[in-house]
C-alpha cells in the first residue's frame, strides 16, 4: 500500500491525469516525468504481471490508487488478487526491457482519466521502443493503445 510521500506522487500523477483528460491539453514530457517518479500499483495474477497484447503491443496495467485498481479488477476475468508497488522508472527501464518485445503501460485502464504510455522512444528505453512502419505510425500508436483502454 502506498503511504507518505510516496502516495502523494501517485495522487499528483492522478491529479495531471485529470487535467490532461478535462482540458484536452498539457505537457505530456512533465507527465511522464510524474509518472517515473510516481510508486503505481501493478496487478499480479497467479505470479505474473497482468498484460494484454493487442496487435504489435503488449501493455502492462498501472494504477495510482487502490480503488482505481479495484474497480479495474472487478471487471476482469480473471481473479486480480494481488498488486505491487512500483516506481513508474523502474517499470519503464527495468522491467519493460525486460518482458521482450514493445511493451506499454495502460495508467489507470478503466476510468475516465485512464492513460497510456506508448512503447515509444523517450518513454521506454530506445533498445525496446517499438518501430512502427514510418506510414502507418501515427494509426498504429492510436490504434494499440485503444486497445489498452
């Protein structure tokens, strides 16, 4: 569980996070920078990091609060019965490189302010950043990440 300091950074990303969503604008660099610094709640279930693949893309589910998640939890078919804490920097540059393959992050997947970060450069590091055909880019980014949605 998140406490202190710690969930304050979860919180002020889930408070950025509802402003990009209502206003439509913001600084998407200081957001990720949020992110990074910010301990999320990552479901596990039966020992493994929650994903979904869609197309190209394999996302990892991410969630500043523990209602977020619950209400993300209680819509999936599968028991999500535990969560860890986790630095957003760490899964970005550990744990993503890691999985193999493009891997993103769906921040708080589920609610109104529901984010996802993209496995693009300057998000994951560049050796795992995903390279859509240069013609298709834009569609497939979009694309992938309703997916995660």
């Amino acid at each position: 569980m998140t406490t202190g300091v710690v969930g304050m950074r979860a919180a002020a990303l889930a408070r950025r996070m509802t402003e990009l969503t209502k206003s439509g604008e913001g600084d998407l660099r200081a957001l990720v920078g949020e992110f990074r610094r910010s301990e999320v709640l990552v479901p596990v279930v039966e020992g493994s990091l929650l994903t979904v693949a869609t197309d190209d893309v394999r996302w990892l589910f991410a969630f500043t609060g523990m209602e977020t998640l619950e209400r993300f939890a209680e819509q999936r078919p599968e028991t999500v019965d535990e969560w860890m804490p986790v630095f957003g920097a760490r899964l970005l540059d550990q744990v993503i490189p890691g999985i193999g393959g493009p891997v993103g992050v769906a921040v708080d997947a589920g609610s109104p302010a529901g984010l996802v970060l993209p496995p693009v450069q300057d998000i994951v590091p560049d050796a795992v950043a995903w390279q859509p055909a240069q013609d298709d880019a834009p569609d497939q980014v979009a694309t992938a990440a309703e997916g995660a949605r």
